[in-house]
C-alpha cells in the first residue's frame, strides 16, 4: 500500500510540475498561438521600410514549437535591436530597399506557465508578411517603434500611407 502512495505521489507532484512549467498536462510547449483577421485595409496594403531596420535571417527559438510561427525564416526588427541577438545573422535594410512586403495574417503568441513571471503572459502580435519572391517574416508588433519616431515600416493601402506603430490599428477587435 506504501509503495502505491508513493507512486501516487510521485505522479501527482510530476503533473503539478509540467502543469506549473507549460500551464497545461497536454501541451509540452509554453507558447500558444492565435490567427487574428487583420482589417480589409491593410490586407489590401503593401509595406515598404520608412528607416534603417534589421532582417535576422532564422526562427525565433522560443517559437520552433509553434505550428505556425516556426515556419517564419526571417524576422524584422529596429536596426538597434539586431545587437541583441549577437548569435543570428542579420542584414541591414533601409528606406531605398526595393523589398515590398504583402501582409498576410496577424498572430497571437500566449506564453503560458511559470514561464510567464519574466515578461507576462502576452499575448505578442505578429504581423505576418510576404516578400515578392514569397519568403515570409514577422514583426512583433510592440516594436514596430519602441519610441514615437523609431517607426521603420509604412503600410500604403487604398486610403493611403500609414506610418505602422504599436497603436496601428490591425485589427477589428
């Protein structure tokens, strides 16, 4: 009977264990993700580079889980930024780029368990979008300009340019 109690035991503090680590007993990833309807506007715009940005060439680490985000190569970021990841290459671009990005989807990434006490659980917009030879990137949409005046990217729709920044409207929700 001792020994079915220590099992019993063993499993339960195993569970609570994973549960507190990926905030689920199923998943074995701390991050959720979630496709969001961008608006009609900008799905119909193409986004261009307003100012000097970094294009780290590979998938964020953390994300090589997700279904989705996973399959994303490339991820934009302010110039400045690149300097934080001193172990992926990065590319250079700025205003003269001919690059002409196609938006294609929004998505949230969650972050869930313990994991969250470092930076919240989110969740993280991504703007998805599409070169012209179909590679794909994404922007964190909280650094598409840290700083009123650090904005990089320029949505030009039916309506006209926008500068894109963390308040850009993406989204109807």
């Amino acid at each position: 009977m001792k020994k079915i109690s220590a099992i019993f035991i063993c499993v339960i503090v195993l569970g609570g264990l994973r549960f507190c680590y990926y905030g689920s007993l199923t998943r074995s990833c701390i991050y959720t993700e979630n496709e969001v309807p961008l608006t009609a506007e900008i799905l119909s715009s193409k986004v261009r580079f307003i100012k000097q940005a970094a294009i780290l060439r590979g998938t964020e680490p953390g994300y090589n889980c997700l279904e989705q985000m996973a399959k994303i190569p490339n991820q934009i970021v302010q110039a400045e930024s690149a300097r934080y990841y001193p172990n992926i290459k990065s590319d250079l671009v700025g205003a003269d780029s001919t690059l002409e990005l196609t938006p294609i989807k929004l998505i949230d990434v969650t972050k869930h368990g313990i994991t969250t006490m470092d930076s919240g659980p989110g969740p993280i917009r991504h703007l998805i979008l599409q070169d012209q030879a179909g590679v794909f990137y994404q922007v964190a949409t909280v650094s598409l300009g840290i700083n009123s005046g650090d904005e990089y990217l320029q949505a030009i729709g039916p309506s006209g340019a926008v500068i894109l920044s963390p308040d850009t409207k993406l989204t109807e929700k």
